[in-house]
C-alpha cells in the first residue's frame, strides 16, 4: 500500500483553538495552557482508510500546517496556504466575532486554491449549553452559499473532549482518496 501526502491547512482568528485540535488529533492531548502559534507550525499524522466505492486500502500522510491567527500576518497566510488539498476553517462558538469572520477565512483559502476542500470546525462546544448551539451550522453554511460545493462538512468540536476532532480530518482524508 502506496503513502500519499496531503497539506492541510488550520485557518481561523487567534485563539480559537486550532493548535488545540491538531494537539488533540495529533498526540491525542489537551492542555488548557493558550500559547499563541507564531507563523507557522508543521505537524504530521499517517491515517489508514478503505475507500468505501472500491474497498482499498490507503494512507495519507497528512502534512497539518497550523497558522497564527493575527490579523498582523494576512500578507503572509496566502503562502502559507499554496499547496493545500484542505483547509479546516475553525470558529469559536464563545466569541460571535470568529464566526463571523469564517466567510473571510474561506474566501482567501479558495482565492489560493480554488479546488482545494473546506470542513469548518465550531470549536469550544464543551463552553456552552447545547441549547446555545442551534443554528451555528445553519448559520455557516448561509454565509457561504456559492461554495457550499467545497463545504464537505461543518462539525460542533471541542478540543478538550475530543468531540469531532478525529472527523474533521477524516472527512478530509475520504475526500482526498475519493479521487483514486
């Protein structure tokens, strides 16, 4: 069995939390410590999958680029953001102001890559009442219509609980070896 290597990419305003969920998916931990990410930071993790029309076996070898979130680096994001097959856009479900900045986060991802894949993470779901949560997908998915083709999926994660990290990237993955 052959390995592929895909770049993804983890978008989204400081803070809210996307080196939390590549540590969680990553090396399977959490730590409440916020150290903000400067630039950039590389991550890798192999995953094993059987696509689902032809019953084969892949591994991806995916390349998980963590990218600060000031707004003081927007000039450099765009070559942060060559080369990549997928982009997690992450908002946090605390603070209206990330969430409302997701459609901006998935303009300059397709600007760079027009055929690149987007799953959108609502982080921090284990900070609110699940009342509190309805319409967060809905209201994603309104604000970007046009490219609700390249939306794979929005998910409710959380870092801390690990709810949905595992999914983000692999619905990545299944997109990634859909084309084999």
């Amino acid at each position: 069995m052959s390995v592929i290597s895909k770049k993804i990419c983890l978008v989204g305003d400081f803070g809210v939390g996307k080196t939390s969920l590549i540590r969680r998916f990553v090396d399977r931990q959490f730590s409440d410590q916020y150290l903000s990410t400067v630039g950039v930071k590389i991550s890798r993790k192999q995953v094993d999958l059987v696509a689902t029309d032809t019953q084969s076996e892949h591994s991806i070898q995916l390349l998980i680029w963590d990218l600060e979130g000031h707004t003081k680096f927007k000039g450099i994001t765009p070559s942060y953001l060559q080369g990549a097959s997928g982009v997690v856009v992450v908002g946090d479900v605390t603070r209206s102001d990330t969430l409302d900045h997701i459609p901006e986060h998935i303009d300059l991802f397709l600007s760079v890559n027009p055929k690149g894949w987007i799953v959108i993470a609502l982080n921090k779901v284990d900070l609110l009442a699940p009342e509190s949560l309805e319409g967060l997908v809905q209201r994603s998915f309104d604000s970007k219509k046009n490219d609700k083709n390249k939306i794979l999926s929005t998910y409710q994660t959380s870092a801390k609980t690990g709810a949905y990290v595992d999914e983000i990237f692999q619905v990545l993955s299944h997109q990634f070896i859909s084309k084999f």
